[in-house]
C-alpha cells in the first residue's frame, strides 16, 4: 500500500458490529432531507451530491466522528452555498440571529 | 480514456494503488488489489471533477469488478466481493 487511508474510508476496518437501530425520522432530519434534494435538483444545480461527499470529506476528525448524519449534510451543505456563492457566512449567521431572536420573544 | 472500454468481461484487473486527489470512490482496501471485470456498468460523469464543480467530461467507464474477500484475520475466505471502479483506477494485471 502506497496510499494512506481517509478519515470517511473505513471499509475492512474491525470497528465492531453496527448499529443498526432506528428512530422515527425528526422535523429537522426531513428539512435537511428537503433542502438537499432542491438544491441538487437539476432546476437549482447549486451543486452535485459529489460535491456534498466531498465538502463531508474536508471535515475535521472531531467533526467527522461526532456530527450526528444529517448534521453531517447540513454543515457540508451550508459550506458548499457558501463556497459557490449563493449565501455569505454573514446572510446566514444574520439570518439564524433573527430567528433566534424571534424564537427568544416567544412567537 | 476513450470511448472504448479498455476492458472486457473477464479481464484481469488491478486496482490502482495511488493516493487519490480530492473525492475518490475508489475504496482504500481494495486500492493494489486484483480482481476480474463482471460486466461494465455503463460511462458517468467523473465523479472526481463534479466533486469540484466541473463538468465531469469526458464521462468514465465504470466496471463491474468481482474480488477475493479476505477477513479481519487477513485470510481469503469462500465469499467474493463485487465493487464498481472507475476505469482510471484499473489497470492490466497479469
């Protein structure tokens, strides 16, 4: 073997047996869920599921090992809207501001 | 990387054994493997460059490709592993 191995490429390593329990899919998996598929879409195009496994790929170990898998999406999504110039880290960091902010006054 | 597939069914294969650059599906435990072409699974897009945004032309063949499996304890046992490999991760094997 001359290459190395990547954090996400983990076949054939002996990590134990794999959880395979579930639970009932929550409001933000199926958000995460609805935005990925419109943002892929051939109508939007704001990038490829490739780019999506890519942006996952040039997380941190430490994010890669404890981001939940639609976090996961989620920050990979949010990196690439900001990479392909659709939304400035000041919109979106403005944006959840005002939300929460919304949320704190109680409506 | 023509329009021909460079290989047939049958055909030994290796896997390349590189480090990829940016987003590769070739899995790390098969890369420096030798396994047989199946059947071709059809040209794609590369998935490499729409990772990065680009057009991924021209498209790749993609190949059905059957390898020995060999456990955690290193030894090859009775099953088989098939794998989908892009055709500029193959090469003749002997």
């Amino acid at each position: 073997m001359t290459s190395t191995r990547a954090m996400h490429d983990i076949g054939g390593l002996d990590l134990g047996p794999i959880d395979r329990s579930e639970h009932p899919r929550t409001l933000h998996e199926l958000r995460v869920d609805a935005i990925l598929i419109l943002l892929t879409s051939p109508a939007c195009g704001a990038f490829k599921v490739d780019a999506l496994r890519r942006a996952i790929e040039e997380f941190s170990q430490v994010d890669y090992d404890h981001l939940p898998y639609y976090d996961r999406w989620l920050q990979a999504l949010t990196n690439l809207l900001i990479e392909q110039h659709v939304l400035s880290r000041g919109e979106i960091d403005a944006r959840v501001a005002a939300i929460t902010a919304e949320a704190a006054h109680g409506h | 990387m023509g329009i021909e597939p460079r290989f047939e069914p049958g055909a030994c294969v290796r896997v390349a054994d590189r480090q990829p650059q940016g987003h590769c599906r070739t899995p790390f435990y098969l890369r420096g493997r030798n396994g047989e072409v199946i059947s071709l699974a059809g040209r794609f897009h590369d998935p490499a460059q729409l990772a990065q945004h680009r057009p991924g032309l021209p498209k790749l063949t993609l190949y059905r490709v059957r390898f020995a499996h060999i456990g955690l304890d290193g030894r090859t046992t009775q099953n088989e592993i098939m794998a989908d490999i892009y055709e500029d991760w193959l090469e003749s094997a002997p």
